[in-house]
C-alpha cells in the first residue's frame, strides 16, 4: 500500500507529488486530516490579509459588502 501526500480543493483530492497510476486507475482513499501548526496557521493568515493591501478603510467596507450579499446569488438573468 503507498501514502500519498494531498489536499482537498474543491470536492477533489489533488496529490501534492506525481503519482504512478495509470489514467482512470480506481482506488481506495483512507485519510488522516492533518492541523496545522501554530506557525503554518498564522502563515495562512498573514497571507490573507494581503487581500486587502492597498485598499482603502472604504474600499474594503465595500468590498466585505458585496461578499455578505446574498441578494444575487441565485438572480434570474433579465429578459433584453
């Protein structure tokens, strides 16, 4: 039995190495979630604030804004 190394992204399991299988290969998964550590957490962190460089206390008010809104999330397409 081999071990693979992958993340979960999406509904998928995507190895974070080449593995050797043939295309279409079916196999079984058994999987062990690993936590992050302190260091890799505040690392995630700091890199999603970068979102937010450069914009302003309004801009980013409204960009949380739209993300909040659920309003047109499942919006019909308007008749031209």
């Amino acid at each position: 039995m081999d071990t693979v190394e992958a993340v979960f992204e999406r509904g998928v399991f995507k190895p974070l190495e080449p593995v050797e299988l043939p295309e279409g290969q079916s196999v079984t998964l058994s999987f062990v979630p690993h936590k992050l550590t302190r260091e890799e957490a505040e690392a995630e962190l700091a890199e999603m604030g970068k979102v937010y460089e450069g914009l302003t206390d309004e801009e980013i008010a409204e960009v949380e804004r739209i993300a909040l809104d659920r309003s047109n999330f499942m919006r019909q397409p308007e008749d031209d």
